[in-house]
C-alpha cells in the first residue's frame, strides 16, 4: 500500500542541518545521558555533524533525532556494540527528507521503526517508509519529535509557550513569537532577578510563558547533572 504525503507549505519549512549545540545541550535536549554521547563519540560510533573534535563538539538539530533513536534502539534492543550503520542510515533518510522540503508538520510525523528506519505517521496507526514509494510500515516505532524519557522535551513545542525552530537563534528554545531564549530568562532568575523585573526587562513576555522556560531549563539541567 502506498501513502501520499504531502511536502509544502515552504514558509514552515524545516532545515534539519541547523542549531548549534554543546555536547551537554544536545545530550540534554535529545534525552540521551551525557556520558552515553560521549562513550558514542570517543568510540567513534557518532560524529557531530557540525564540529567533531573533543574540546568543541557542536550537534545540530538532525543529531537531536539521531541520537534520540540509536539510544531507542540501543535501549529497546539491548544492543551495546552499536556501530555507525544506524547513525548513518538516519541521518541520510533525514537528509533525502530534507530535500523535499521539510514542513513542520511532516516533520512531527517522523518516527524510527526497531530495524533503525527513518518513518512517517501521518495518521494513527500508521507509518510510511521515507522511500520514495512511501509504502507502509509497522507502526511500532518511536516518534522522533515527541518527549522522550525522563526529561528530553518536545523538540518543536518544548512546552506550550515555548518553541524550537532549527533556524532560529541556533535552534534554541524561546518564548513564542518571540526572539527571547529561555536560556536566558533561566539566567537572570539564577542570578537573583525577580519574576517581576525580569517581566519588566521583557515585557513580550508573559508571567506563565517565564513560568514555563524555567521549568524547562530547570528539567535541562537536572538531566545534565
């Protein structure tokens, strides 16, 4: 059986090549243990895709996904001799998707299948091969997106008021509609800034939305603790 699925919509269109991350922020944002990327890397079982080396390892967003399914399928598996086939194979699936032109919407839809296949989801119950056929699949599978263990968010709607674009402020987290990192109102509240300044400093930012990027960060640094 084969599934139509539609690519447009190119003002929402996903550049999975972009955001830049330290090794602790993609660790943290992908829900993978920090240890575990760097056991990967020094094994040479992952590259990050925009910087390798030890002192300066830099992820982008597609290294999110990629890490987030190796360590389901290492996990769901009880594979631990993991070499570079899965790793690879998402990562060129994400790319040929990519190509097509990567709406945000199709982009929730991507999931990994237990053999390491990047899939689609456009409905419940069903996944589509990212081959050109898009001939359907088991829907046994991990949606990419979507939270993931303990504390890995949303990596599109980390919390309601709160969003990821991989093209915007290096594929940080911030407020809505906004350019405001919630790294950044995560600092000024660290530092000591009460919720009233720190909503005086910025005003386009509501108290629940400042509520809601503490959290996040705080859930962030717990992970990488």
């Amino acid at each position: 059986m084969s599934v139509p699925l539609r690519l447009d919509n190119p003002s929402m269109t996903i550049e999975l090549g972009r955001g830049v991350y330290d090794a602790c922020r993609a660790a943290a944002l992908a829900g993978v243990p920090l240890r575990t990327l760097n056991d990967w890397t020094k094994q040479a079982l992952h590259r990050p895709s925009l910087s390798p080396h030890p002192r300066v390892r830099r992820c982008s967003w597609s290294d999110l996904l990629a890490l987030r399914a190796v360590d389901w399928l290492r996990r769901t598996k009880h594979l631990s001799d993991f070499r570079t086939e899965p790793f690879r194979n998402i990562h060129q699936a994400l790319q040929e998707l990519e190509k097509e032109g990567l709406s945000r919407e199709v982009a929730r839809a991507l999931a990994v299948s237990p053999r390491g296949e990047v899939l689609m989801l456009p409905e419940r119950d069903l996944a589509v091969r990212t081959t050109p056929d898009r001939r359907t699949a088991s829907p046994d599978v991990l949606p990419l997106i979507a939270p993931y263990g303990a504390s890995g968010p949303d990596l599109l709607e980390p919390r309601p008021l709160l969003r990821i674009i991989p093209g915007k402020l290096h594929g940080e987290p911030h407020v809505i509609d906004t350019r405001i990192a919630s790294a950044a109102l995560y600092a000024l509240h660290q530092s000591g800034y009460t919720e009233p300044r720190i909503l005086e400093m910025y005003p386009d930012v509501s108290s629940e939305a400042l509520r809601q990027a503490i959290d996040l960060e705080q859930s962030l640094q717990a992970s990488a603790a």
